[in-house]
C-alpha cells in the first residue's frame, strides 16, 4: 500500500503541488503537522514507560501499598497516578486489576481517573504546549487530582458493588513478560496514536473551515465556551499526552475553557467510555462517565476562574 501510495504521489505530483498551493490547505497542514511533530515524541515515550510499569511492576504492589481504610485509599491511590507515565487506554485495565486484587473501588477509580491526568509525561507535555502560561500545568494538575479523588469519595458514598462486572482476567496475563511488554506497547501506539491523528485532523479543520467569527462568538461567551471545549474533548478522544497541543492550537478560546477541554479529555471521552462499558459493564459507564463529566467542568471553570 505505502509503495503504491509513492507512486500515486509520483505520478501525480504535479497535481498534488497544485492542490497543495491553495492557501487553506497550507493552514491546514501547517496546523496538523505542528500538533503531531509536538505530541508524538510524548506519547511514544509514555507508551513505552506504561507499558514498563504494566508488565514490570507486580499488580499486587498496589494493594500492599494502599491503606486499609477505603477514604484513606482514595487521596492514596489518586496521588499514586503520578507514577504511572501512560494514557487512560493503559489505567483502564489497571484499574480493573486493582478491584480484582481486592483494592476498594473508589480507589482503583481514582487511580483510573488521576493517572492519564496528572502524571510526568502528561504535565510536562502541557509546560511545552503553554510555554507562555505555565500556571496551565498547575491548573491542569491540581484540577484533575481534585476531580479523581472526589469521584473516588463519591463512589465510596453512593457506588453499589453490582453495578460493576468485573472482568475475568487481564489483557497481559499469561503472557511471557516481553511479549507482554511489546503486546501493550503496540496495543497503546495504535489506539492512542490514532486518535492522536483523528485529533490532529479535527483541530486542523476546526482552525481552517469554522469560521473564525463564529468561534470568536463562542468563545466570548464564557460559560459557552467551557462547556463546547468540554464536549468536544469527549467527541474527539485524544490522547491525555497530546491534547495539550491541540488545546494550545485552540487560541480563540480562555484559558479557562481549555483548560476544561484537558480535564475532561483524559477522564471522559468516547473511546474511554467504550473501554469502561467493556471492562466493569455498561451499567457502571453509564452512571460514572455523565457524573465524572459534570464534576470535572464544574472543577475546572473553578480553577479557571480563580486562576485567571
């Protein structure tokens, strides 16, 4: 495909170069190559680092390391996300091992939900998406611990056992322990780095075939603002180690609805959604991801606020 794909381009290049010439396809490219050129260094190096503590880190650690008492497990477990380099797609099954481990739910659910948000590559990839703001990175970091371990307390109030199923076992048990390694390397490479681009893409075409004054409206409307960045995180299912860039791409818009658009994202998105329905049921999903979002524009508008 890719030797007919060059011969296509080869055939056709005078074509191409006059396609290419038109002025909003420029911007387009421009836009798209600049967001992939920035974020796939992180998300390769966050997939591989996720995969090492996947496969390298015993699971049983977890439940060793966390405090009895389930309200004290949750701040625990929540601040424990910091050591996990990897995007939501890898705390998913985490999560689900953790529970089956016999660790509290409301723990491995803020687990689940600070790990993709708080941890290294994640906040370091926002410092360079933002380098005129910084105070983003605090933001971003300090809103979505809030957000992880209120929905852990939460769950720990008013979650009922049943409404999770859990899963039998985990996509790398029984695996030799490279072949598991390479097994959740190329899984999170293909699931993230696709959506990286579909992400890509979208900001591209946003920037290029909305019209700016349309986005101007929107986003002089603050609370407008928020929420459509905030829905549009769940429809576009980026990477929590590449949305920064495409955040940072979305210029018309505050910082505080930006900064709504990377809460939400790693936390509640489509593909995130389907991977939780998958592995504790639909009936957890459908109660967990509308509270989860809800709580998370609620924090980050406050943040935003009172940053900026």
């Amino acid at each position: 495909m890719l030797v007919a794909l060059l011969i296509l381009v080869g055939v056709l290049h005078r074509q191409i170069g006059a396609l290419v010439a038109d002025p909003r396809l420029q911007t387009w490219l421009t836009v798209f190559v600049s967001v992939m050129v920035q974020a796939v260094p992180f998300l390769v190096f966050g997939v591989v680092l996720s995969a090492v503590i996947a496969v390298f880190v015993p699971r049983s650690f977890w439940a060793r390391a966390l405090p009895r008492h389930p309200a004290l497990a949750v701040p625990v477990a929540g601040v424990a996300g910091v050591v996990l380099p990897g995007c939501e797609c890898g705390s998913v099954p985490i999560a689900g091992s953790l529970i089956r481990r016999g660790v509290t739910p409301a723990a491995a659910l803020a687990f689940l939900l600070a790990a993709p948000a708080i941890n290294p590559i994640v906040l370091t990839a926002t410092a360079v998406a933002f380098p005129r703001n910084p105070e983003m990175v605090v933001a971003r970091g300090g809103a979505g611990l809030v957000v992880a371990l209120l929905m852990g307390w939460l769950w720990l109030r008013l979650g009922r056992t049943e409404w999770i199923r859990l899963p039998h076992r985990a996509h790398l048990d029984g695996l030799p322990r490279m072949t598991a390694f390479w097994t959740a390397c190329r899984h999170d490479i293909i699931h993230a780095g696709g959506f990286l681009v579909v992400g890509a893409m979208a900001a591209a075409t946003i920037n290029v075939a909305v019209p700016q004054q349309l986005l101007h409206d929107l986003a002089a409307r603050p609370m407008l603002s928020v929420l459509a960045l905030a829905a549009l995180a769940v429809l576009l299912s980026i990477c929590s180690e590449a949305d920064a860039f495409v955040a940072a791409s979305l210029s018309q818009f505050s910082l505080t609805a930006r900064l709504a658009f990377l809460v939400v994202g790693p936390m509640v998105d489509l593909k995130l959604v389907s991977m939780q329905a998958g592995m504790f049921g639909r009936r957890f999903a459908a109660r967990f991801a509308p509270a989860t979002f809800a709580l998370a524009v609620l924090v980050a508008a406050t943040v935003g606020t009172v940053i900026w």
